[in-house]
C-alpha cells in the first residue's frame, strides 16, 4: 500500500481561498488517484490529484479533477452526494475499528460520518458539519462538441472531526486512509482511488486496503 507523507504547512495563514490553493498546490504533497479498481465494468479514468497538507489542528485537502462529464444534483449536506461527480477521503486512526469518511460534490455538498461499516453509521453533528470549510471551482470547456469541467475542491478539516481530542495535534500523527473518485449515476460511472482496492464489486468502505498517511 502506499504511504503519503503530509507536510506542515500554515495554510491558514494566507489571506484568500485563492493563495490558499496556489500555497496547496506549490508546496503540498501530492497523490495521484489512478486506480481503477473494476475495470471490466467501470473502465472510465479522468485525471484525478489530492494536494494534502496540514497544520496540527486541521487536515487541507485539494483535490483536482479534469475532464469530467458534470454532474451535480445533491444540494444539501449528507445527501447522496456519492452518486454525483464526487471526491472523497476515508481515515481511521490506528487501534480504533472505527473509520471516518468525508465525501464532497463538485458543489463542496457534504456527507460525513463515523462508520464501524458501510451500513453501521454515526453522522457528524451539525456543530462539526459547520467547522468543515469547503470551497468549489468549475470550469467548462468542450471537446469535440462535448461539455466537460475542470475542477478544484478546497477542504479544511478540523482534527475533532477525525476523531482527534482538543489536546492532540495531528503533528507527527500516523493514520490509514484512502483517497477516492466517484460518481454512481454519472453520464460516465467511475470508482477511481489512490489505493488499489481487491474487492468483486464497488466499495470503498474497506479499511484493510487504506494506505498510510505520516503527518509531519
């Protein structure tokens, strides 16, 4: 599996979402998500990056799409915003069979959890929804007479989130997780990760093939 070492960085610092992003993606570290797990049935593939870095107190994510036939229903968090154009982060601290997963349209729309299973599930509270910034660029452009988009999504992620107590920091931290691309009912179903996932059908909500993640 692959291990993904996150750099501290004062993201935070930075006046604009703008100069947050250009910070991200000059000096972040970088996870291509090109694993197409089934590709018999789900073949499609689009370029697909996670930037990642981190503060102590709150995990950045950007994550950069390309190419992508839109699409974008979910308007509310903690819809289905999987069967969308969506992008995704699953975490579990070591120890704990509990695992986190963090799910975001092209829109920024939120689904967030605590999870034992796919089926077992403890929503985010309202406060905590709240504390997750999250911002979207799109940009649309045609090629041989077909609409795709180009896309940023900015997180901000506080570690409480992640299961994190207010005494901790995430300096130094190593925890599992995996990076993902989705997109259930789209012009062009697709289950993208950063880690290769050995399952018979769809399904990432499979912590024995997270990756490593070392916070710095």
């Amino acid at each position: 599996m692959n291990t993904l070492k996150i750099p501290k960085l004062r993201v935070s610092e930075c006046e604009t979402v703008f100069d947050k992003i250009k910070r991200m993606m000059d000096s972040a570290a970088i996870a291509d998500i090109n694993q197409i797990n089934w590709k018999s049935e789900f073949p499609k593939s689009f370029p697909v990056k996670v930037y990642a870095a981190h503060d102590g107190n709150r995990l950045f994510l950007l994550y950069s799409v390309k190419n992508e036939l839109l699409r974008v229903v979910s308007s509310k968090d903690s819809e289905p915003v999987w069967k969308d154009s969506c992008v995704e982060f699953f975490m579990q601290r070591d120890g704990e069979k509990q695992y986190c997963n963090f799910e975001c349209n092209a829109h920024g729309v939120l689904l967030a959890a605590r999870r034992e299973t796919r089926e077992t599930t403890e929503q985010l509270s309202a406060a905590k929804m709240e504390s997750i910034v999250r911002y979207s660029l799109i940009n649309h452009h045609y090629q041989a007479g077909e609409q795709l988009s180009d896309w940023l999504l900015y997180l901000e992620i506080p570690k409480e989130c992640m299961g994190f107590s207010d005494a901790e920091s995430l300096h130094r931290q190593t925890i599992r997780g995996n990076f993902y691309k989705c997109g259930d009912e789209t012009p062009q179903p697709h289950y993208i990760s950063w880690n290769p996932i050995d399952m018979p059908a769809p399904n990432f909500h499979v912590p024995q093939f997270f990756g490593t993640l070392e916070f710095e």
